[in-house]
C-alpha cells in the first residue's frame, strides 16, 4: 500500500460524535445498509442535490488556526478614537478567560431550564440591577441586540402604550447617532410612524407626536440639560426615549431623574471588546407600568416549591411564539453572553472602580479639550463626558486627517469640516501627545499632556452633575480581587447545566459541538479591536473573513449573496421580508403586503411579519404536520393581488421533510408571491440539499445554531440573509460604511457587518470540516434523530414522521396521552430529566405537551444512549403512577427536581428513597449535577414581578408573605 502523507487527524472525526463502527451498529438497528441508504428514504429524491459541495478540502485545527491569524494580520490595529456608540475597552483578563473563553459559560442554552440555570439568571439579574441603577429606571431587561435597535423597540413601545390611536409621529433629535437615526427611520415605515429628525430644541411637539428620542451625551459629546425638553414632551403627552452611555451615567444624571420613560443603549464599553461591530450587548430600562410590553427577556425573582428564593425569565408568557400574531416583538436571541460579561466588568469595578474610570476618562478629555483650544482650535460644546467635536483654527480637515493617518489614528471627520475625538479607558497621556501633535499646536511648540493636565481639577463639573448612588447592591461590592471574582464566577458557572456536562437535546436549537479551534480566532487582538466605522482599508483581513464565509454560504445554500448585518434569526427573517417588500415595490407591486405562514411556524415569523408591517394570513396545517396544500391554494388564490410572501420552515418545524415543498414554492410563486425560508434548521440539509434548488428566494441560517457559534445562554447570535440574484439590490445598506445591495433597505442593525467578530467562528467550522466532513455531520445529525426516536418509539409516540416512516434532525415526542389520563405533564418530565443529568428538549413547541429532541451530529453512541434509558426510566416512573403504585401527587416525577438540601434533610417523607430521589441511574453516581433550587414558582413570580437584586433580607425570607414583603420593602 501506498504512503499517504497527509494528516491523519480529521477534524471531522473530532465533532461528529459516533465512530463507523458505531454507525454501522445504529444503521443495524434501523435497518438500513448504510447511512446513504437511511439519507435516501429520509429526503424526498426531488429535493436532494445533484451538485456536491465544492469548497476546499476539510483543514486541521492547526491550518485553520494558521490561516485565521493570517486574516488578522491583514488587519491594521489603529488607534480609533471614532466614537459614535463604540469605544476602546480594557475587558479584564479575569473576565475574558472565565467567561467568554469558559466552555461552561459559553455553551449554555437560554435559561428556560430555570432549576439548572440560577448561576447565569443571577448575572443577568445584576445586570438587569446596574441598568436599573444606573439608568435611575424602576425595571431593566436583559437584553437587546444593539443600541440601534433597542432605540427602534423603544420607539414602538411607547407608541404602543400611548392611548391615543391616532398619535403616529415620532421626533428623532437630530445628534442622536446616524446609524441608530437610520435603524429608527427603517423600523418606523412599515409600522405607518412618521419620523421627524430634528434639533429637540426648537421642536414643538403637537398632538399628533407619542414620544421623541434623544442621546445623552449627544454624538458629537454634548452633555446637554434635556428636563425642559423632557417637560415639554410629558405636558403634550409624548414619551422621552433616551439613548444614553452607561459609562457616563456614573457622572451625569440618571435620566429617570429628568423625566426618561425608556433608556437604552450599549453596554459594549464594560469589557466588551469592539469586535469590528461586535457581538455587544444593549440594555433598555422603563417605568414599572410598562412592564408587560418591555421587549426582549426580563429575569424576574421568585421563589421555588420549598419557599426558597429562585430566579427565572419573568412573563414568559409575553414569548413570541405564545403570542404570534399579536407579538410585539420578534425578540428571542438577544446577546446573553456579552450582557453577562459587562454585568460583571461592573461586579469586578463596582462603584467606585466605575465612577475612577468614568472621571479618568473625563479628564483625559478635559486635558485634550484644553491642549486643543492652547492650539488654537475651538471645542464646540462647553459640556461634554469623553467626546469632543472640534473646529478647527485654519488648518483644514484634510490636514488633521492625513497626520492623523501618519499616526495611525482614527478620527470622526464630520461633512461640515469639524472633527471628533471620543477617548476611553484604553487612552494614555502619550495618546493625547500624539493627539496634540495631529492638530498641530499653532505657537510652534509641543503641548504635553502632563503639563496640560497639571494646570486642570479633577472630575465632572458641567451640568447634570450625578447625585444619586448606584450599585449599592453587596454583589457590585465584595468581588474586586480577581480571586474572589474568579471564585464568584465559577460558583454561578457551578449552578448551570451546559455542553460541559451532557447533551442539550433541543429541538429547533441545535446544540452541536462549539470547535474549541474555531473560538480561539475571536480573541485575537488583531480582530478584537476593530472600531466597526474603521475605514476598510484597515479591516482587510476581516473584509476576507466575510467574502470567504458569504462564498462558503452560498455555495451551500444556493444562494447568490448574503448580508451579515442580523444579529439574530429572528432579525433575518425581518431582513428577508423588508427586502421581499422593495422588490415587490421595485416591481411596481408595492400593494402586496399580505404575509402567509403556516401555524406551525416558529413564533418568531407572524412576529416579524407584523414588524414589517404585513397582514399575516395562518395556513393549515394536515393531520401529518405538512403545509396543508389545499389551503394554501385557496388562500393564496383569496390573497392573489396583495400576496407579497410565504414563510416556510424546512424541515418543517415539525421534524419531517414535506414532500411537497417544490409545489407550495410553485403555488405561491403562480400568485405573484416571494418564499421565505426560515433556515435556522439547517442542519440536516447542508451537503444533501439546497433551498434555492428547491424553489426558495429568500432564506436566514441560524449560524448560533448550524454553523456552531456557541448559544451563550441566549445569544450572541447570527441571522444571515441570503437572497437569489433578483434580490441581492435590496440588502441592507449602512449610513456609515459602504455595503449591501445597489438599492439597498435601510440598516437593521447598528453595525455594518453586525456581529463580525463571531463569524469567524463559522467561517473556522466550515472550514474544518470541509465539503465532506459537512456532509456527512447532516446525514449524522439524521442518523443520530432517527435512532433515538426507534429506541423511544416503544416507549412513547412520536409525533410525526415523514417518508418512510423517518424523521428529520429531530422529532417530537407525545406526551399528551400521560397529561390527559394520569395528570403527569411534559413539565414533570422535564424537570426529572434534570436528576438523571439531562437538560430537557424544547417544551410544549411546536405543539403544545410535547418534546421536541434534537440530538445533533456532535453527541455520540454512548450519549445518546444514556438520554434514551433515562426517557425509558421515566417511562418506567410514569407507569408506577398508570398503575395505581404511587399517586401523582406524591410521584417522584412531581416532586422533581430534587436539591441536595431536599436530600440530605434529616426529615424524608416522601413515598421513594432519597436514593431514587438523587441517584435514579448509574451513571448520575459519578457525575451528579445537583439543581440548586427545587421546581421554581412561575405564577408567583410574575404576580410580585421584581427584577432586580433583591434585598439582603429577601434571600432568607421563606414564607411568601415574607418574601413579597422584603422584595417590596
Ligand atoms: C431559533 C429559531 C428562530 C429564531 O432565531 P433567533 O436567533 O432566536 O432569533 C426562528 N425560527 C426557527 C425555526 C428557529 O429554530
């Protein structure tokens, strides 16, 4: 036999989880020859591809990590003091290590599991406490996707809550950022609110106006005194949105002191890195009376069924996907990872650490406004926190910029000749040196900071001064030392069932392996630090990374281009739908607005649709769980003028591959319609089919789902769009930075390539997979989906299946029956689940009583096995209750989960040992993860909705009466 000289070690081999050999075995048990074989009766012959992947051949960990340095190499690291919402930050290396890089953080789902979550609902409960406190607002979220947009959901909040019906004006001050003036105008059109862009000053504000929206401090650095503004607004009945920097609300005045009824914006510059746009998190506070239409997820305090206080994800109800139609936010995915990082940059500072950063900063401004008016030059605003507009004393622009360029310096240079200069805590006094000798010091001598510095006082002295307190809270007071942090981080990490510990079998979610090779890239300073405005020039390695992953895309997909500006799915589908609707209009068509989705669709579709401001018409769906053909036909015929799109999920949300797929394209094609596909299931297709082959237009990926960036608990995430030729024009566009389609929508998303940094991290999976090893992950994923169901399907019915009696990548598993005859839930399943380990399947969606398991290609034999005998241990607890053994009341499965306190408490009355309790298989003797509280109390929660750190006293109080009154004292 010939030597083969190429690397034994695939990365393939790596994620996929089972071996050949182990495939052959489950393939045994099926009954097919091979995985082909089992592939051709799952996927319908008329939708499989003809074409096989052509990328370049899978690469080692080695060679990918090579490559990746190489791109960022190409990157040019200079100073940026460009500002407008992003800022140099120094994330504490304490932070970086134990969050951003800790597979125990990174790898968890969102919290809806809230017995194995406590740890990260904690840091989102400080988080959602330092916005509240800094904000001076009564209740906070946790967590939005970008400033931008977190403006835009403010603005359609408080038109939301304004009782006249017929107010649809929306003021926009005119030195809020351009990026965010854009996302507001864009998200404002299809909702019918007009947006006026003016100077809040002069503005009268009629009858027809709900709200307005300022920043504080201005974009070009103004601190600007807005209660008369703020006043003007209440007496004629409009709100106040303001978009603020947390950092200098350490100095200036809470604006829930001058009368804001929302604030929000980033909370990048508490450690997270600038990442050339991000992923970053945005915050947004409110009054307490509009605590049922605030956007996005709020972590709310309660109490488990011992009385102990517990945390979980407040108004769950309020969920798109419980809602629908009359969502009000398209809201799932919102960055969880990075608002758990600037939570505890403010854990690890404090106040005081805070308030030291915010002056230094303020005073490295002061120094360089004085350096620069001894230039000669004049600073516009007389108040400002860290960001000065400058006119320049005869020098022109153009000169400053070519120094500036010398120096390797990153200014704003405004349309008007003036330029902008925004420092941060990363800035030093040879900065400003540089800074001095760019503008050029008129009298022939250099100006030196230090001795500019010597002739200045310390601290902020314009006006809205800062009076109030903030983070008084023992938890932003007693983890200052990096030991007790790291020590504070690893207890909350401790609290939370991620990857670490077992499968995250959720359907829709897809939580696949995270490549340890494919993360490390995201940390590289040479891609970390890029300001997102940054002229390209200087972003060429990162310009590669998103041609090579939008060519990688495409030729999986089908597709003809993409735009990375969707920092979620559901903020694709928004994408692809906008940009259906200016084709259509391009066409002459601009009436079609009539949006179809079939009931099963995941809650964030009929969302988004609302969003975009279409007419959203239900399509059936059969007794198999397909697109019920017949309905779609009449309906399409009703809609045949207006019809503008479908929304359709393949495989359908329901785990099976319609057959029909090609004719529900045709049909709504015949009626003039576009077809949206929801791809964030991409993973049993990539390799086997295309959407675009099969007669889509339009379609996200879920790259936090398919292409393996990690989950974090709740996002970051990527929503991509891809779009077939006749509608790439439309991408979406940037105020700032050139890109997307010839006639592009409006921005999306704050940034121009959105999350920029974590594409990386899909562009590094592809790439070590290859053509082959991507391939051959789907026909796993299915693989591993269709053994788990055989080896359930004696135990429980499966939903749906589709040809052949197969299931996709995932199935549904019916536990109705056990509801309706014995009273034990798809609740008491899964919180069982949790004492053997596992963290349960999506619940109750897309069909309310069920789980919906989807195994991924990344877990192995072994895994899988492990989860299918605890579902058959289950089984085996819920016959003790078919039988009569045991009432249901006292089941283990509605006692679940069971703490260690429960037990080891020296009283034990339950009708099963503690052993059964704690230790119901094997393998949970080795490795036992403990839930930290007993089955919380939703209903409790959201009554005495408190969704900050509660008080010192609340934590022992274990009585309700007693609990309601610490929380409410
Ligand atoms: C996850 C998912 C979405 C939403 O994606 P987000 O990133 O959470 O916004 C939409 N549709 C389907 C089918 C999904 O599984």
């Amino acid at each position: 036999m010939a030597i083969d000289l190429s690397f034994s070690d695939t990365f393939a081999q790596r994620h996929i989880g089972p071996s050949d050999t182990e495939v052959d075995t489950m393939l045994d048990t099926l009954g097919y020859e091979s995985l082909d074989a089992l592939v051709d009766a799952t996927i319908p012959d008329t939708i499989r591809t003809e074409r096989p992947l052509t990328l370049p051949p899978a690469q080692t960990e080695e060679q990918v990590l090579d490559d990746a340095q190489s791109r960022g190499e190409k990157n040019d690291n200079w100073r940026s003091f460009i500002g407008m919402g992003y800022h140099g930050t120094l994330t504490p290396p304490v932070i970086q290590r134990n969050i951003l890089e800790d597979p125990a953080w990174y790898t968890q789902y969102t919290p809806y599991q809230a017995e194995i979550a406590q740890g990260r609902l904690e840091a989102l409960l400080n988080f959602q406490d330092m916005t509240i406190d800094l904000t001076g607002m009564e209740i906070a979220n946790a967590s939005l996707l970008d400033e931008g947009t977190a403006a835009a959901e403010a603005m359609l909040m408080l038109n939301r809550v304004d009782r006249r019906s017929d107010a649809s004006t929306f003021l926009v001050a005119e030195d809020c950022h351009p990026q965010t003036i854009e996302i507001v105008k864009g998200r404002a059109e299809p909702v019918g609110i007009d947006v006026i862009v003016e100077d809040p000053e002069n503005f009268v504000f009629g009858e027809d106006t709900f709200g307005c929206l300022l920043q504080y401090p201005t974009t070009d650095g103004a601190v600007r005194d807005y209660s008369t503004i703020a006043e003007r607004a209440h007496e004629n009945d409009a709100y106040v949105a303001v978009a603020a920097d947390l950092l200098s609300l350490t100095l200036l005045e809470a604006p829930g002191e001058w009368g804001a009824d929302a604030v929000l914006g980033s909370t990048q510059r508490f450690g997270v890195p600038m990442g050339y746009g991000g992923p970053h998190a945005a915050y947004f506070a409110t009054r307490e009376r509009f605590q049922r239409q605030v956007p996005g997820r709020m972590i709310g305090v309660t109490k488990d069924a011992d009385g102990e206080m517990a945390l979980r994800m407040a108004l769950q109800t309020r969920e798109q996907h419980i809602r629908r139609g009359r969502a009000t936010s398209n809201i799932c995915t919102a960055q969880v990872l990075l608002a758990v990082m600037a939570s505890m940059y403010a854990v690890y500072h404090g106040p005081e650490g805070l308030k030291r950063i915010a002056t230094r900063v303020h005073d490295l401004t002061k120094t360089l406004a004085e350096g620069l008016r001894r230039t000669g030059h004049s600073v516009r605003h007389d108040h400002f926190f860290d960001t000065l507009r400058v006119d320049l004393a005869e020098t022109k622009q153009e000169r400053i910029r070519e120094r500036a360029e010398a120096h390797q310096m990153n200014l704003r240079y405004y349309d008007d000749g003036s330029v902008g200069v925004a420092l941060d805590e990363t800035v030093n006094a040879e900065d400003l040196d540089a800074l001095f000798t760019v503008f050029g010091a008129t009298n022939g001598q250099r100006l030196y900071a230090d001795e500019v510095a010597a002739d200045l006082d310390s601290g902020y002295e314009g006006p809205v001064a800062r009076r109030t307190s903030y983070l008084d809270h023992p938890v932003f007071n007693k983890y200052h030392s990096e030991g007790e942090l790291t020590r504070y981080m690893k207890s909350l990490a401790g609290k939370d069932l991620s990857l670490t510990h077992s499968m995250i079998p959720l359907g829709s979610c897809t939580m696949k392996l995270n490549p340890t090779a494919a993360l490390m890239p995201i940390s590289d300073p040479q891609f970390a630090k890029l300001h997102p405005f940054a002229p390209k020039e200087q972003a060429q390695g990162y310009q590669q990374v998103i041609e090579e992953l939008s060519d990688q895309l495409t030729e999986i997909t089908g597709f003809d281009d993409v735009s990375f500006q969707p920092n979620s799915g559901a903020s694709g589908e928004y994408t692809g739908l906008l940009v259906i609707q200016a084709y259509h209009e391009a066409q002459g068509e601009g009436q079609r607005d009539v949006c179809l989705v079939p009931e099963s669709a995941h809650g964030t579709n009929p969302a988004s649709a609302n969003m975009a401001g279409m007419d959203v018409v239900t399509v059936d769906c059969d007794d198999n769980g397909d697109v019920d053909l017949d309905d779609l036909r009449e309906k399409a015929e009703a809609n045949s003028d207006r019809l503008a799109a479908l929304m359709v999920t393949y495989p359908s949300t329901h785990g099976v591959f319609e057959e029909h797929i090609e004719e529900i394209c045709d049909t709504v094609h015949e009626h003039g319609g576009q077809v949206y596909l929801d791809g964030a299931n991409l993973n049993a297709q990539v390799g086997l089919c295309r959407p675009r082959e099969y007669g889509i237009d339009v379609c996200h990926l879920n790259l936090h789902k398919t292409f393996s960036i990690p989950h974090g608990g709740g996002g970051p995430g990527v929503g991509p769009v891809c779009t077939a030729e006749h509608l790439t024009p439309f991408l979406p566009g940037h105020p700032v930075v050139d890109t997307g389609g010839e006639n592009g929508i409006p921005p999306i998303a704050a940034a121009p390539y959105g999350s920029a940094l974590i594409l990386l991290i899909s562009w590094a999976y592809i790439k070590l997979l290859g053509p082959d090893g991507l391939t051959k992950a789907s026909k796993t994923a299915i693989l591993n989906a269709n053994y788990v169901a055989e080896q359930l399907s004696s135990h429980y019915d499966i939903v749906y299946r589709g040809p052949n009696d197969r299931v996709a990548h995932e199935f549904i598993l019916d536990l109705r029956p056990f509801r309706q005859e014995l009273d034990v839930t798809e609740q008491d399943v899964a919180k069982r689940l949790m004492d053997y380990g596992f963290h349960a399947p999506t619940m109750s969606w897309p069909v309310v009583g069920t789980l919906m398991i989807e195994p991924t290609e990344s877990e192995s034999k072994a895994e899988l096995d492990r989860l299918c005998r605890a579902f058959k241990s289950i089984r085996d607890e819920i016959a003790e209750v078919e039988s009569g053994a045991v009432s249901v009341e006292e089941s283990v499965l509605k006692q679940a989960p069971h703490t260690a306190e429960m037990v080891t408490a020296t009283e034990w009355t339950q009708s099963y040992s503690r052993e059964t309790a704690a230790y119901p298989a094997e393998w949970v003797r080795e490795n036992k993860f403990w839930p930290t509280v007993r089955r919380v109390n939703d209903a409790f929660g959201d009554r005495n909705l408190f969704c900050a750190c509660p008080p010192v006293d609340a934590y022992d109080a274990d009585e309700e009466d007693e609990l309601e009154a610490a929380l409410d004292a």
